[in-house]
C-alpha cells in the first residue's frame, strides 16, 4: 500500500502538468490537437493552483512514512494526530481554486485520493483483526503478569515462579508468532513489539527460576560482605518486578532509565565490597552481579521494533540462512522418504544433518523472538528427520530373541507403526482441515492408546521403552501441529 501510495504521489507532483497533451521527447505529437484546444494555456508549476498542490504535497510526503509504520490503535496519541494533520491536509486540497480549469481540477482530485488513501491506510491497520488479537493477547499477558508477579510484590508479598506461570506465557509467545500480518508493516512492527516484552519477561523471570535453585543467599556469618551483597539481593528482587512492570506497561511512574541507574548503583555497591580473597563469597557476587547483567540488558527496549531490520524479516540475513538450511532440509527429506519406498537403508545422511543442526545453532538471532522461532522450527524439521532414520535403523537391527518378553515385543511392533505414521507425515504438505490430516491425527493417537494399553508386568525394559515410545508418537503429533499451524516470521 505505502509502494503505491509514494508511487503515484511520484507521479502526480514529480512533474510538471502540461494540461493532459503529453509528447514524447524530440518526437511529433500523437495526435493532432482540436484548435480550441490549442489555445488553452499549460499550467506549470508556477501556476498558483498547481504551486499550492506541490507545498500540500510536501505536507503528505513527510507524513506518509510516518502512517506506513504507524503500529498503535485509534485511541493511542500518534494516531489522533496523524488523522488530524491528514484531515487538515484534504480540507486543504478541496480549498484549492481551479478556476473550472479540467486539468487542475483532476491535479487537485488526485491528491485528494492520495491523502483519503492515507488515511484509510491508517484506520485499517489500527482496526485490523490481526491488529486487535495482538493488542489481546498483550492485554491477556499484561493481565497474568500483574496477577502473578507484579500485583504479590507491590504487596510486601514473594513472588511466586513455578513452571505454570513460564509455560503460561510460553503459550502467549506461540500465539502471538501466529498472529497473521499478511505482510504489512505495522502490523508486523506491532506483533514485534509485543513478543520482544513478552520474551524479555520470559527471560527475567526464567532467571528468576534458576536463581532459586541455587544456595543464595549465604548466611551473615559467613563474612561481613554478605550481609551487604545479601541485602542487595533484596533490591535486585524489587527492581526485577519493576523491569518485568516497565516491560508489560505496568508502572507509570518508574522508566527505564531510573531503573538502570539504581541497577549501576547496585554494581558499584558490589564493585566496593572486600571479599578479602574468600572464593566462595567472591562466587557469590559474581552471581549477583550476573543477576543485575541480566536485568540491565532488557532496559534498552524503549525503541525496539522502530528499526525496519529488526521486524521486517524478508530481507533479514539470518532468516535467509535459516530458509538456506530448510531449503537442504527439504531435498534431505524427499531423498530419504524417495529410498525408503524402494526399502533402501543404505541412505543416511545423518552426518549432513548434523551439521545442520550445527549451522542453525550459530545463527544471530539478534535477541529476535521471531528469528529465534523459525530457527527452533528448522531444528524440529532436522531433528524429525534424524529420529526417523534413528528408528528406521532401530528396526532394521532389531534381532528379538526366543525369551523376549511379550509386553517389550508389544512396544516394538507399535514403534514399527509409528515409522510408517512418521513416514506419512514428513511427506504431508497440507493443512488441519484436509482429511489426511485428520486421519494421521487418528492413527497416531490411536498408537498412543495402543501404547497406554500395554502392560510391563514389572519388566523394566518394557517400561523404559514403553515411555520413549509416548514421548517419539506425542514428539510425532507436535511436529504434523507445527506444520499445519500456519506460522509466518
């Protein structure tokens, strides 16, 4: 749409008009103009008409990007301003005189179409449906973490972390990468902006989680230095909150630039301390320390997703490698499904694939959650597979002895279907609502159930195989949702 627009505002204000009888250069007119016609005056751009045209048009090029990356809703403050000058600006063409004049009566109707074209550009991404659900789904997390983390600390209260909370806000990131943004840049830069806060919760708080695994913090009497990195322990704890409430949109007062300077003052505290050579206490503080690194490396999200590079990813050079490796993946993936037909085991590009994974582990995501997506589902895609040819292997050597126990044999004949199932689905290329997915769908559950269903009778291969057999059908499952789930970076 802004291609457009610029486009043709190029062409209606990038030349002179010559009153519609256009020639080419050095060459005889077209056709022979009517007499009357030949007296009807050019209008240049001297002409006050056409001069007041070009200073409106200067007007709409200076709003124009600023509309074609407008990211907020019809209540935010930008917005309100961006329709007020654009209103000003059409009630400036209609007031423009064309003295009757044809040509600049059809100058003046174009660019009023250009600044309507504007304005509509900007209403229909505020309002958008993939617009709404981002601004819902942001509402939604806003909503679980003031609940859950924000809410108990302003209350004098501890903050409870458990993995409810993190898959409950992992589910959120999912959703939010599915939103559709059929390509358009605000909604791409909205959707960005929203899983870049949500992400970087995600990370203070999974932080947070491995904090309390470890044996912090240590008793006073230890040394005279702990009583001191102790208590700012407690003030890494407020300030955490506050980051994750900056983050979400949930202080009003606090900002991120108050917040840094009371986490430096934190490091210069701890800087001062005399830990007198003592190892342990020295390890000690080089965790806090950490602890506030990785608090201080969210505050510089004030301007994220301003930068085209960051949101828009069709030209970004890490999703072109990531699409590189899933171009590899897929010729991988044809050639082995190809031989498995002709039941040829002889093809295992197992160390190929492995040097995928490799390739994909060193892409710089840029602390980009939709980068850090796409290359988690190229993973799955190598990693899917490497486990079918694992298993494909599995099975081919598979030698059961006279004394194996039935519950085990049981185990083996339903992986044995879950090859051909895994087969099935690496091959589809369809979507939820064809019937060859709802039927994988059945069969591999039915797998599952039939795996339920086996007894072990005490035998404790059976069991250990019986679980790796879930885990492969349900890993089988999620791979045929990832990729039917329509995600798009």
């Amino acid at each position: 749409m802004c291609a457009n627009v610029f486009g043709v505002l190029k062409s209606l204000f990038g030349k002179p008009f010559d009153g519609g009888k256009r020639m080419d250069h050095g060459g005889p007119q077209q056709q022979q103009q009517h007499p009357m016609e030949q007296q009807q005056p050019a209008y240049h751009p001297q002409h006050p008409a056409m001069m007041r045209l070009y200073e409106i048009q200067k007007e709409v090029a200076s709003l124009g990007p600023q509309v074609c990356t407008f990211s907020g809703l019809q209540n935010d403050r930008d917005y309100k301003r961006l329709e007020r000058e654009l209103t000003r600006l059409l009630l400036d063409v209609d007031q423009v005189d064309t003295e009757g004049k044809p040509e600049l009566q059809g100058a003046r109707k174009r660019a009023a179409q250009e600044v309507e074209g504007l304005l509509r550009y900007l209403e229909e991404n505020a309002t958008h449906p993939s617009r709404l659900a981002i601004e819902q789904l942001s509402y939604e997390a806003r909503q679980l973490v003031d609940e859950r983390v924000v809410a108990p600390q302003r209350a004098g209260g501890v903050t409870e972390i458990n993995d409810e909370l993190v898959d409950a806000l992992q589910q959120l990131v999912l959703r939010l990468t599915q939103v559709k943004t059929e390509g358009r840049v605000p909604l791409r830069k909205a959707r960005y902006r929203a899983l870049t806060r949500l992400c970087a919760v995600q990370d203070v708080i999974e932080g947070r989680t491995q904090q309390q695994t470890l044996s912090l913090p240590l008793s006073g009497d230890t040394h005279e230095a702990v009583n001191c990195i102790n208590q700012v322990m407690v003030k890494v704890s407020v300030a955490r909150s506050q980051l994750v409430a900056l983050l979400m949109g949930l202080s009003g007062r606090d900002s991120c630039a108050h917040l840094s300077r009371i986490l430096t003052e934190m490091q210069v505290e701890l800087d001062a301390l005399d830990v007198s050579g003592n190892a342990v206490i020295r390890n000690y503080r080089k965790q806090v320390v950490e602890e506030i690194n990785g608090l201080l490396k969210h505050l510089d999200l004030e301007g994220e997703g301003d930068d085209t590079r960051r949101y828009d990813l069709a030209q970004n050079n890490s999703i072109r490698e990531i699409e590189g490796v899933r171009a590899h993946i897929s010729h991988l993936r044809e050639g082995v499904l190809r031989h498995c037909v002709m039941g040829d085991l002889s093809f295992r590009p197992k160390a190929e694939l492995q040097g995928l994974l490799t390739q994909l582990d060193q892409v710089d995501t840029a602390r980009n959650p939709c980068i850090r997506e796409a290359r988690r589902r190229a993973v799955v895609e190598v990693q899917a597979v490497i486990t079918f040819l694992d298993l494909r292997e599995a099975l081919a050597r598979r030698q059961p002895g006279p004394n194996e126990h039935p519950s085990h044999r049981a185990v083996w004949q339903v992986l044995g279907s879950l090859s051909e199932l895994q087969a099935q689905v690496l091959g589809f290329d369809g979507k939820r609502v064809d019937k060859s997915y709802m039927i994988l769908e059945e069969l591999l559950t039915k797998q599952l159930l039939a795996l339920d269903a086996v007894d072990p009778q005490g035998d404790e291969t059976t069991k250990v195989a019986r679980k790796q057999a879930v885990k492969f059908a349900q890993n089988i499952l999620n791979y045929l949702d990832m990729k039917t789930d329509e995600w798009e970076y």
